[in-house]
C-alpha cells in the first residue's frame, strides 16, 4: 500500500520561508502527476499546486503563484514544495498526493505563519 510522510512545516512568520517535502512508499509515482494540497482549520481541502511526471509542467493556485514552486526527484520517490513570502492565510495543514488525489491521505505537515 503507498504510503506518504510529508515533512518540513513548522512556524514561521511572514514574509518567511519554508520547504516541504513528501516521501512515498509503496509504490512507485514516476508516471504520476503529484500535488500539494493543504486545509485550513473550518475549510475545505484545497489544491495548491501540481507537477507532472517529467516535471515538464506545473500548476498553482492563483493565490500562491509567484511565491510557491513545487519540484520532484522521481529517483528518491519525493515531491517537494518551496515556499515564500509567507502570508498568514498560507497557514494550514500541507498534504501531498496525486493530482487529482488518488491514494489515502497522509498525516500532512502543520504550516503556522504569524504576523
């Protein structure tokens, strides 16, 4: 069964930085596209951004285009987010998956940005 342990969250204050990364297990990912997705407390999951297999393309929410970049290295089966300019409403829990998301979800990583 695959299983995904996203890392790399933590506290931070705005305008900061942080970077997430996503191992999967299980199963091998290389013909999948993979995406971050991440859930504020009282809201909806939603998706932040996506890369496909060969990492040829990408895909972002509008909100976090110009400050997020998602990468992957299909060798080590990981996925990993880079992210910038953090803004209170960044703040919730970041999971990863394929895109759309297909596998059951990990535990995800807590992402707190403070004024």
């Amino acid at each position: 069964q695959v299983q995904l342990v996203e890392s790399g969250g933590g506290l931070v204050q705005a305008g900061g930085s942080l970077r997430l990364s996503c191992e999967v297990s299980g199963r091998t990912f290389r013909s999948n596209t993979m995406g971050w997705f991440r859930q504020a407390p009282g809201k909806e999951r939603q998706f932040v951004a996506a890369i496909t297999w060969s990492g040829g393309s990408t895909y972002y929410l509008d909100s976090v285009k110009g400050r997020f970049t998602i990468s992957r290295d299909n060798a080590k089966s990981a996925v990993y987010l880079q992210m910038s300019s953090l803004k209170p409403e960044d703040t919730a829990v970041y999971y990863c998956n394929t895109s759309p998301a297909l596998w059951a979800w990990g535990q995800g990583t807590q992402v707190t940005v403070s004024l």
